[in-house]
C-alpha cells in the first residue's frame, strides 16, 4: 500500500481470553474470545482490532511492530495472585493463565517501545501486576469498600452504568484529558489495586479510596490503566469519550511515526 493510502490506519492489538463455554451441543469447550465492546469502539473509532492468541515470549517484540496500540480488556477471570506474592482466597476464583503468560511480558515490552496502552477493569489488573503492583483479591471480603460490583439479576446495559462517582487528581494529567476533575463512571468489579506498581501513578479515586484511573510516571507515553469502562457509552459520556479520543490520537500518532503516513486532519481529535 502507498504511505497515503486512506484504507491504512492504526492496528490496535486487543488481548484475547481463554473461557471453557457451552458449544451448540451445550458440551463444555474452550474458546479464545475478545470483547465485543472494545472491538466495536476500536472500529467505529477508525482503528482496527487484531488480535494475536497464545504469543510465545519470545515473539512479542516481532508483533508489536506491527502495531500502533495494545488494549486489555475486562475479563470473568482474574490475574492469578501468585503473579504478586499470594496465595487464592477463594477456590471458586476463575483465572486466565494463558492470558497472565502473555500479558505479563506484553505490557512490559509495549512500554519500553513507547507503544499506546489502554486498559480497562480487569485489563488494569493486568497492567499494575506487570509493573511489579498488587491487587486486593475481594474488595468485599475486605469489608471497608463501597459496592463496586455488579448485580448478577440486571441486563448488561444495567450492569454498565455509572455506579459512583471517581476524583481526579488535582492538575493531573486526566483532568487535563477530559476537562473535568470528578465524573460519574460504571462499576463492574470485584478486585482492585492495592498497591501501585512504583512505575504507576495514581490519576483518579473512588470516594472510599480504591485506585480507579493510573497511568505510567511518563505523561508522555499514553500507557492508562481505568477501573471502569470508557469503551461502553463513550459517544454520550464526555469524560469516556475524551479518554477513548486521546487513546486514538496516541495511536495515530505511533502509526504515523512507524510508517511515515501523515494523520488525517479528521483523525487529529481533541
């Protein structure tokens, strides 16, 4: 393709799941899925979701190159406590460990190549983990936290509203994304940051404390790690859309450096 080619843009690589899931015949079988909200907004957002499953550590380095963006996604899985020093509260827990293989090594990498992270809910599990952070394992457990999951009884549209309020921090660099220094965001979770990987800074809090927005100590690598959801409802929510809009201008401007193309002036959001 020509470097103007209009059909070339940014490539974003959304971070698959593994989940064992009833097949037609409702026998249990394994399936490597991406979420359907991510992908939906990478597409209707100009960029385009790919994904590459079950990549060896040492192949990672070869496929970032050939991408402007890395989303992780939420997830019914956790990232296995063992990644930060503990021990399953709860036998019943679900976990992901092929995702845990890739994403480990993946984050890390994606940072030091300057590569745009996004991640969301159990995404930014993922993110603060890989920086050497750790998670509370049941924010209900722990008895001091607001409600901050989800009812199992209500629609997905129900489940993805906006829960409670977070703050940002003052002057910081979310504000500076969306214009706004508290807003209202959705709440689907039962885990959350403990401790802050030391590469990670906080940017926005629940009213009861827990970490809902970090990113990395450079505020000029758009690496993001968001307890709640900007990809669901970012065309209404201003604050989601602002996110979601800095994500895609971070990417355009990766792709444009990787491959000489020129950014579209439509594609140069606010």
């Amino acid at each position: 393709m020509k470097r103007d080619d209009p059909l070339r843009v940014p490539c974003v690589w959304v971070v698959a799941s593994h989940r064992t899931l009833g097949n037609e015949l409702g026998q249990p079988q394994c399936y490597t899925v991406m979420d359907e909200a991510g992908t939906r907004t990478l597409i209707n957002m100009g960029l385009q979701p790919v994904c590459f499953p079950r990549v060896p550590p040492q192949r990672i380095a070869l496929m970032l190159e050939a991408v402007d963006g890395v989303l992780l996604g939420g997830s019914a899985t956790n990232v296995h406590p063992a990644l930060f020093g503990e021990r399953p509260i709860d036998p019943e827990m679900a976990f992901d460990e092929c995702r845990d293989a890739l994403v480990q090594p993946l984050v890390r990498l994606a940072l030091a190549r300057r590569v745009p992270v996004i991640s969301f809910c159990r995404g930014s599990h993922d993110f603060n983990v890989a920086m050497g952070g750790t998670m509370y394992q049941s924010l209900e457990a722990e008895g001091r936290f607001m409600r901050h999951w989800e009812d199992a009884s209500e629609s997905v549209e129900e489940q993805y509203i906006e829960r409670h309020f977070v703050t940002c921090e003052p002057q910081g660099e979310l504000v500076k994304i969306t214009g706004m220094g508290r807003f209202p965001v959705s709440s689907l979770h039962h885990q959350g940051v403990r401790e802050l990987a030391p590469e990670l800074v906080a940017e926005a809090h629940a009213d009861d404390g827990l970490v809902e927005a970090f990113r990395s100590r450079d505020p000029s690598l758009f690496a993001w790690g968001f307890q709640f959801h900007p990809e669901w409802g970012w065309r209404w929510h201003p604050a989601y859309g602002r996110i979601m809009n800095a994500f895609v201008r971070a990417c355009w401007e990766h792709f444009a450096r990787r491959s000489g193309a020129a950014i579209p002036a439509r594609e140069l959001v606010a």
